[in-house]
C-alpha cells in the first residue's frame, strides 16, 4: 500500500505555492493577516486542516508519485490565470526565477521568518491579554450561545466554556469578549495585534489595514454611550459595557414567528441560529404541570411584556429585566419567549415568572439554548441558562 493511499483525493500545498503565493497574494491584495501562517497545527483535532506536504517541492512530489505509480486528480481550476495565484504562479513567478534562480528557497526562508514572528506576536497577544487566552484550542467557538447573569430562576450560572482567545461573558453565546480597557493600555500597534489575535481567536476573518485601524478608532474613542457597531465581510464587531465582541452578521429574522411545543426535546430558534433544548427537572425550572393548562408557544417581543420573576418581587417590565441581566442590544428583540397560553412564563436566560416556577418534588422543565453542530464537526457546546 502507498505511503500516501489518499493522494488522490486530498490537497497538498506544496512549498513553492506557501513561500512564493501566499506572503506576495495576500500583500498585494492588502490583506492584513499578520501572518498566522503554522505549517502544522500544535494540536490536530477533528476539523483541522494540515499540511503534510508544506516543504516539498512541485517536483519532489511527483517523483514520489511517479515511483510508487499513485494517480492523482488536476484542479483544472490551477490553469486560470485570472485568479491572483494562478496569475503569480503561471506569469510572475517564471519572470522572477530567470533573474533570481534561488528565489524559491529564499521566499522558504522568508515564509518560515513571517511564522516564527506570527508565532511570537501570538505570545505577545497573550501576555497583554492575560486571562483572556486560555490555551484549550478544542473548544468550538463559531457559534455562542446566550447566557445572562450570573444567576436565573435559582440556577447558579454553569457550563461556561472557554475557547482559545476569549472568555465567557453575557451576549452572544458563551460570549467572548475583550475589555476596551486592555486595548486602551496598549501601544497602537500591540492593541492592533491583540485585536487581530482576539478576532483570529473566534476564527473572524482578517480586516484589511484601513478597516482594523477605524475598528481600534471607534472601540477606544467612541464616547461611552455610543451604539458601536463595525461590520465586515459578514461578521460584526461591537462594543457593549466596555467590551469588545465579535459575531457573525444575524440577518433579517421574522418578527412575527411563532412556534408551537408540544414536549419536543429540542426547537429551533432561527432569530438566533440556535436550538432550544428542552430537559426533564425535579424541583427546579417550569412546573410542567401547569404547562398543561393551555398551549404553549415560542414568540418574540412585541413590546409592553411584563413578569414576576421572584413570589416577593413586583411585576416588572420585561424591557427593564433585559437591561438588568446585560442581555447585549442586538438581541433582545431576537430572544425567545415562552407562553402558556397568552400568559409569559419564561425567557430563557432571564427568568421564569413566579406562578409557574417548579419547586419541592415538582416535575419541572428547564430550557437550555443549544448551538447548532460547528462547521467543523466539533461537538455542540450548551450551557443550562434556567
């Protein structure tokens, strides 16, 4: 058996393409990547994406091919030159090498120079960090999932995970986060790599120069009630209560979506692009019994909402318990709220009105936001928010 048995259907960058393509493609398209070039990933984990081949040249590949009679399948994409690589690799490239024969092994050098300073800027990353940073580089943290306050309807806060670059906190998820303080500490260009490193960190795409400049601009200068919002490519960085998060674009959702449950174990939530998991307790969350006295309903604010989150506490307003819990701006209107009937009982993350809070040996059900699978095949984080 081949050495390789699965050359013909995986992709090998070779190290022509790595030292010659990527440092002159992304220059000249003024990508400000800083680097974050690893041959191979410290860790391998489902998901990852390796290079095995990185430092083998064009022709060293097919020999090895040729002498152990492997097949292989042409990208027949690699002849169109009107893509930027393509153009470099088949116009520029040539014209290089009659000038400079060693170029190629000059660019290697090069390419492993800009790694090892990627690599050094990430430990300055995570010294200005601190905290910030721990070193789990497991954890799946393209989707995050809403959790408010430190504590709801009796339950302490738990299942808080942490991904490599961020650290839980309320908002999108186990929302990431980074103080504006740290970055106002810094000099402009460590608080522009710890911005890049925390967006790297969430697997956002890089911003060009001009972008990551007004970005550092607006998150340090903007006065303190400002709304700050900075959209790129489909992603958005904002900053609520003195930090700093990064997500994905939401959309447009359905303002008039409802969605009936009748004891499924899990529901989507599509204003948030999560599930909602539903899970059997005893003493603790909704009483399910009374959930039996007339249908129950997912919906979204319509404004005017009141509940009674505590049997000695006032009714409030549902616009006053969001801001009490730091529920972030940009989802409160996409939140889900349970009803019985035309009775409000729960929004998960916040509260479950009184009346109907399980107690004692009471059967009772808790509401859980789920993230969808990662992209990656990682495995869904939750946290219990009720």
């Amino acid at each position: 058996m081949s050495k390789w048995p699965l050359l013909t259907n995986m992709s090998f960058p070779r190290r022509r393409e790595s030292s010659e393509l990527f440092k002159l493609d992304s220059r000249l398209r003024g990508s400000d990547d800083a680097g974050f070039i690893h041959s191979l990933p410290e860790n391998i984990y489902a998901g990852s994406i390796v290079r095995p081949l990185l430092h083998c040249s064009r022709r060293e590949i097919l020999d090895y091919a040729a002498a152990h009679d492997l097949q292989w399948i042409e990208d027949e994409s690699n002849a169109d030159d009107s893509y930027p690589r393509n153009f470099l690799r088949h116009r520029v490239l040539p014209l290089l090498s009659e000038k400079f024969p060693a170029y190629r092994d000059t660019l290697a050098r090069s390419a492993q120079h800009f790694a090892e300073a990627s690599k050094l800027l990430d430990e300055l990353a995570q010294q200005d960090a601190h905290d910030l940073f721990p070193s789990d580089k497991t954890t799946s943290h393209s989707t995050r999932l809403p959790k408010y306050g430190s504590q709801v309807a009796g339950y302490p806060a738990s299942g808080e995970s942490e991904a490599r670059g961020a650290k839980p906190a309320g908002g999108e998820g186990d929302e990431f986060s980074l103080e504006v303080s740290r970055l106002q500490s810094l000099s402009l260009p460590r608080a522009k790599n710890l911005l890049r490193y925390f967006l790297h960190s969430l697997s956002a795409p890089m911003p060009q120069a001009v972008q990551l400049d007004d970005m550092l601009q607006q998150l340090c200068n903007a006065r303190e009630d400002a709304a700050v919002c900075i959209a790129y490519d489909d992603w958005q960085v904002r900053r609520y209560q003195g930090k700093v998060y990064a997500l994905r674009a939401l959309g447009e959702f359905d303002r008039s979506f409802v969605s009936p449950w009748h004891g499924e174990a899990e529901l989507d939530w599509p204003a948030l692009h999560v599930q909602l998991r539903f899970t059997r307790t005893q003493g603790a969350g909704i009483n399910l019994a009374k959930l039996q006295r007339a249908p129950v309903t997912l919906r979204l604010r319509s404004g005017g909402e009141t509940l009674r989150p505590h049997l000695n506490a006032a009714t409030r307003t549902l616009k006053n318990l969001l801001q009490e819990h730091h529920v972030p701006p940009w989802q409160r209107d996409r939140l889900p709220l349970l009803y019985c009937g035309e009775e409000l009982v729960c929004v998960p993350g916040v509260a479950v009105t009184a009346e109907y809070q399980a107690v004692a040996e009471e059967a009772g059900i808790s509401v859980v936001f789920c993230a969808e699978k990662d992209v990656l095949g990682g495995a869904n984080n939750s946290s219990p928010l009720l």
